[in-house]
C-alpha cells in the first residue's frame, strides 16, 4: 500500500514558547467552547438579520435586530417586556407582527420537544399565552392570526383574535395514535417532527396520523432514589417488525371536516408533505425497501390525487428538504440518480432539466431566486474534505461564492442579495461573515472567535495533517495527530478514530471538535491518533457509499484492519500498540475490527454500539440491509455478538443506561456472549443517561476512564 500525501496544515497558533498541557477539565469545562450567533432570522426588509442575546447564566435576555452593512442594532424585545424570566426559542409571525416565544422546553427525543409558549404582539405589546400545559410545534397561520400546536398527540388551532381553542382530532393516545408529530422512528431517520401544515391561505391543514398500536413497545428502567425504578415506555420497531400505519388528512377550518387522502398505492412512508399552492398539498412517499420515491399532488378542491414524481434505486433514496415550488409552478429537487447528488428543475409538464453535474456532491440546497432564476447551494465540488457555497443561474454559469479553504455554510437573506456565511478551519475557529452575492466580497465581519485563538496560544497543541491513503484499491481520506516533539526515528502507539457509518464523513478541513482536544490530550501523552474515512462513506459520490450495501459491518472494518496493518509497517508505528475506538456506529465497527482480525489491534473502546443489527430501529436498518427475514447473513455474519469467541484484545464497553437509540440491550447481548466465552474485558453503564452520555459530570467521568484506560492498556 503506497501512501499519497495530499497537504498538511499545521495549526497555526501552536508556539514554542507555550507551556500548558491540555487537561481533561479543559475540555468539559467549556474553556475551549467558541461562541455562536444564535437562532439567526432574516428580517423582510432584506436589510437586518436577527440573533438571540444571552446573560452570564446563559439565558436569553433579548432578541437584538441588526443591520447587515453597520454594527447598528436595536432590540426587538427583552424578556422583561415579555414578562418572563427568559425565553429559548423565538418564531416571527410571517409579516412579523408578532413573535412566538418558548419558555420550559424540555426535550422529547432527539429533535423534539415541548414548552409553554406565548405569542406576543409587537403592535399592541400585549402577551397572550398559547395554552396553559407543555405543547408541541406551535406555528402561525400564514396571517398570524391563528395557532395550530399538538398537545397530548392531538392538533388544536388557537385563535389569537378570539382566544378560543379548538380541539381539530380527537383520537390521540399515548403509545397508540400520534396526531400532527412524528413517532420515533420518523423522527430519528426521517428527522420529521412537525407533521402538520398549514396552506398558504390557512383555510386547511394538512397532517399526518400515526397509528403505532402494532408497534411493539420497548421499556427502559429509569433509577432515581425510590426503591423502584420507572420506566420510559415507547413504541420502537426494531428491524422487521412492524412500523405505524401512517395515513395522511387534511382538516377543512370552515366546516371542521377532515378528509383522509387516498392514494394510487398505499405508501409505506410518508417522510414529508407540503404545500405547492393554496389548493394542492404535497406527499413523498417511500416503499418499505425506500428504494422506490413516489411524490403525490393532493387537489383539495377538486379532490383528486395526481403523481408528479417517481424515482428508482437498486439499494436506497435518501430523504432531505430539498423539494420546492415555484410561484408559477415548476418544481425544483436533488438526486442522487446520476451517481452524485445534484439539482433538477422541472417544468409544468414534468419534463426535467439537470441544473448541476459533475463528480461532485450538492451537499445542501439553500434557495432558488425566481427573479434572476438563480440557485444557491453547498458543494464539494473543490474538495472533498471541504465545503464552499455556490450559484449557479438559468445558463448553468456556476460560481463560487466563498473560497477561503474551509467549511462554509450558509443562511441567506430574504431577497438573497446577502448571506450569513459561518466557516471554520483547522486554521480558524469559527467565524461569521456577512456576504454579498453579487460579487462574493466580505461586507463586514460579525463574530470571528479570535479569542479563543489567544487561549490557544498558550497551549502546546499537535498539529493534525491531511492525507491520501491507498487502502484496498481506493485512495482515502485520512488526517494524522502526532506529539508536538515527534521523532520519526522513535516508535509511537497509535489509536484510529473512526464512525465509518453509511454517508459520514470524519476527515474534514474545519474547526476542532471535542474529541480532537481530546485526541490532542493523548497526542501530547506520546500516541498518535489517525482517522481515515473507508468505504461506505460519504463526499464520494453514490456508488462508493453504497459499497457496503446489505453487508454493513464488513467492509467497514476491513478498511480499518488495512489501515491499521499500514500504519503498523511505517518504521515510527510500534505496531504491537495499535488501537480504535468509535461511539455508536463507529462503536460497532471498532468492535467488528478487533473481532474480525484479532492478531492487529491491542485494545479498543467502544461507546454505544449497535452489536447486532436486529436490535436497531427499522427505518435505517433495512435501508441498508432490508429485513432481517430477507437478508439474514447480512445481520448475522458481522455482528460482533457472532464475533465474541475471537475477542483477544483489551476492550472497554461504554453504554448509557437510558439510551433510547442504540439501547443498552447491544451492549448487555454482547456481555452476555463475552462471558459465554470467558473473554476478558471492561464494562461502564452510566445510569440514566441515553446515546449522548452527557449531563453534570458524565462527560468527565467518562473521558477520564477512557484516558486511563488508554494510558494502562495501549
């Protein structure tokens, strides 16, 4: 295997005069935490931009409306005008008469959550609370004059003139059927939360229904200082059990009718509905394999159903939000169909034009300017560890709008002449800058976290290098942590770091995360830590990310294996001290590594694994590997349950005790079987905590066990 150099970056505030060591509190403590412009809203005059405001305590105590040329700000309310202690979130009404405010929000699952939520009138300054108990995705009417929220599973609408409430369904029941907002499930793979919308002229909502009563119920124990615990109890379909039906509606305000809409074939998934226009609401629909888009137009005034859309795979289509109509009726998406994800517009009649091409990826579809028939979008196309905005016009004149090498985002303004560009570096922190579209020159500067740069500079910190590795047939992404004094004559032990998973992508040119202070912790103790993306991952193009189709696990760790047997054959590498480590995905794949070559690797840690796939939730699983009836070796053969027998390594498992997504059933099987075999090996269970593994002291306490075991063991 020949190793390809791509470029090396080194960090640029490391300093020979610095003396600190990074120390674990550091890192938890929130010393190295750089700041953010939060809940960024582009205001209609096209010339302001709104964020929240925070205290010390870290509550918001404003919302500050400033201008995108000048540091002019002016307050668009305080918490005190509001009358409360402090707000979370804030939502304008469409023609920002009123804002939405909410208050105790306490989470549901990953995305979801509920609050108390008041709507306050910037005319009147009058406050009106929306309902007196926690509720769901409250959202304006297209007039702002109406609520529409979910409170214990069912859809209410609360007139803000009348202050009446009325109750739209009635048959919401906890664990059985779920009105206006997603299961689990959905809300996990599909990342749908809010199933409801209004149309353009709020004379209906459109919503979908979750009949979950066949879905089996999984139980969760929570301990606290009674004698016996509770328990969180959800429906969660494991793969090859059944999902909820889920049927679509929609309710007519005027005679409190609701309709269900039938379609030509019943859907399996209903991952996304919107409007097109004031009579026509919008359905994407996915077969149980999601290997077959069908996109339904529902006509409420004439009540018929028309398809507008369909597409094929032979392995999966990935939902996004990338769908939108024209004012004039054309419709715009991306598709992965011609092997890369790329923009298509179509004309009333369907016929399709392929707006971008190239072995490249539209990584995220911004807007599309009707007056100057203009798309803005996040590509890859200059590299692939990179991310830069672009757009492209009616004569498919593509052009860049940032180049600074990096990761770029954007947040556009409402006519699109201006845009929020956030960006980071392994050279930068993060940084916000105005921007305009035009001629892509940096209007002004609005936070750039040079700050932290300062505090940095006292820190003696690695440098991390890019680089091209051959690894069974393919060049891959990888980056490098070595010890600020490395030695190329000295032998070093080296731990990978990977998630590997279907679409991921590890090895990016952007700002440190957690785990790279961490990385950067165990650099200055003597290890090098390496990373490298294998097969299955993403910013590749469709067929390298569906390599590892109906066979996840295998490949996975095959390159993890080769890379690590690399590594082991450079004259630096002791290579009787190579270890991995990964959380969730990249859990399950360092466990498949030590277990599928047991001869490479001296210890390993693995956080919240998947350890059979069986034991996952439906929608992802059988995306990638259909049924556990259909394809049962694909399951089998690379659990690391199936695996057991071969462990001969050291290993620390990591598992939270309330993990309501990879749940402690994978770590607790896997156990079970490592006992059968009498095999060796250590164990933490954090009590009550789910797949983040976080809360007061929780990430401390577990980064300091994996250091120490890191530090005793490899």
């Amino acid at each position: 295997m020949k190793k390809h150099f791509l470029f090396l970056v080194l960090l640029p505030f490391f300093s020979l005069f610095a003396q600190k060591q990074i120390q674990i509190e550091d890192i938890w403590d929130g010393s190295f935490r750089p700041t953010y412009l939060n809940e960024i809203h582009h205001l209609n005059n096209a010339k302001e931009y709104t964020y929240l405001d925070y205290n010390r305590q870290n509550k918001v105590i404003s919302i500050v409306a400033e201008s995108y040329h000048s540091e002019k700000k002016r307050i668009i309310l305080t918490n005190k005008e509001a009358n409360l202690n402090y707000f979370s979130t804030y939502t304008f009404s469409d023609d920002e008469s009123k804002l939405l405010l909410g208050t105790n929000i306490q989470s549901r699952y990953r995305y979801s959550s509920s609050g108390i939520y008041l709507v306050y009138d910037l005319v009147s300054k009058s406050t009106i609370k929306v309902f007196e108990s926690p509720i769901s995705n409250p959202t304006f009417s297209p007039s702002g004059s109406k609520i529409a929220f979910v409170f214990e599973n069912n859809i209410y609408i609360k007139d803000l003139i009348t202050e009446d409430t009325h109750q739209v369904t009635h048959d919401g029941k906890n664990n059985e059927i779920i009105n206006g907002i997603s299961d689990w499930v959905y809300e996990e793979e599909f990342e749908l939360v809010q199933a409801f919308k209004w149309s353009p002229d709020e004379e209906h909502i459109a919503f979908l229904k979750f009949n979950e009563s066949l879905v089996p119920e999984y139980r969760m124990p929570i301990y606290n200082e009674d004698n016996y615990p509770t328990f969180q109890t959800f429906k969660y379909p494991k793969a090859g059990e059944d999902n909820s039906i889920v049927t679509a509606h929609v309710y007519d305000l005027a005679n409190h009718n609701i309709e269900a809409v039938t379609f030509p074939k019943v859907p399996y998934y209903i991952p996304r509905l919107l409007w097109k226009n004031k009579k026509e609401v919008v359905f994407q629909t996915l077969n149980r394999h999601q290997n077959k888009l069908n996109i339904y137009s529902f006509n409420t005034s004439r009540d018929n159903i028309d398809t507008i859309y369909n597409e094929e795979n032979d392995n999966y289509i990935e939902i996004n939000n990338h769908l939108d109509f024209t004012l004039n009726g054309t419709f715009y998406l991306t598709s992965e169909k011609d092997g890369y994800n790329h923009i298509y517009l179509f004309d009333k009649q369907g016929n399709e034009t392929q707006i971008t091409k190239g072995n490249w990826e539209v990584t995220q579809l911004y807007a599309f300017n009707e007056k100057h028939r203009t798309f803005y979008f996040q590509s890859n196309q200059n590299n692939e560890i990179e991310r830069q905005i672009f757009s492209i016009d009616s004569d498919l004149k593509l052009s860049p709008l940032t180049q600074t090498p990096g990761n770029h985002s954007a947040s556009f303004s409402k006519n699109q002449s201006l845009f929020i560009d956030t960006f980071s570096s392994l050279e930068s922190p993060y940084q916000f800058n105005i921007v305009d579209t035009q001629n892509s020159k940096i209007v002004r500067n609005l936070l750039n976290n040079q700050n932290l740069v300062q505090q940095l500079n006292e820190y003696q910190l690695p440098s991390k290098e890019f680089q091209k590795v051959s690894i069974n047939g393919y060049e891959l992404n990888s980056y490098f942590i070595k010890p600020v004094n490395f030695d190329p004559n000295k032998k070093y032990p080296v731990l990978l770091y990977q998630y590997s998973g279907p679409g991921s992508q590890m090895v990016k040119n952007n700002w440190n995360s957690y785990n790279d202070y961490w990385h950067y912790l165990l650099a200055q103790k003597g290890y090098i830590i390496a990373c490298i993306d294998g097969r299955g991952t993403g910013s590749k193009g469709t067929d390298f990310k569906k390599l590892t189709q109906l066979q996840l696990g295998k490949l996975e760790a095959e390159d993890q294996i080769a890379f690590a047997k690399y590594l082991g054959q450079q004259k630096y590498i002791d290579n009787a001290r190579i270890g991995i480590w990964g959380w969730s995905f990249g859990g399950f794949t360092a466990l498949n590594a030590i277990l599928k070559d047991n001869t490479v690797f001296k210890a390993a840690i693995s956080v919240a694994p998947v350890t059979h796939w069986g034991y996952y939730d439906t929608i992802y699983t059988e995306r990638f590997l259909k049924t556990p009836q259909e394809n049962p070796n694909g399951y089998n053969e690379n659990s690391p349950i199936t695996l057991a027998q071969n462990l001969n390594c050291a290993l620390l498992l990591v598992h939270g005790g309330a993990d309501d997504n990879v749940h402690l059933q994978n770590t607790l099987q896997l156990s079970a079987a490592f006992v059968k075999y009498n095999k060796p090996f250590d164990q933490e269970i954090y009590t009550n905590k789910n797949h983040g593994i976080y809360g007061g002291k929780t990430r401390l306490h577990l980064y300091n066990k994996m250091t120490s075991f890191i530090l005793e063991k490899l």
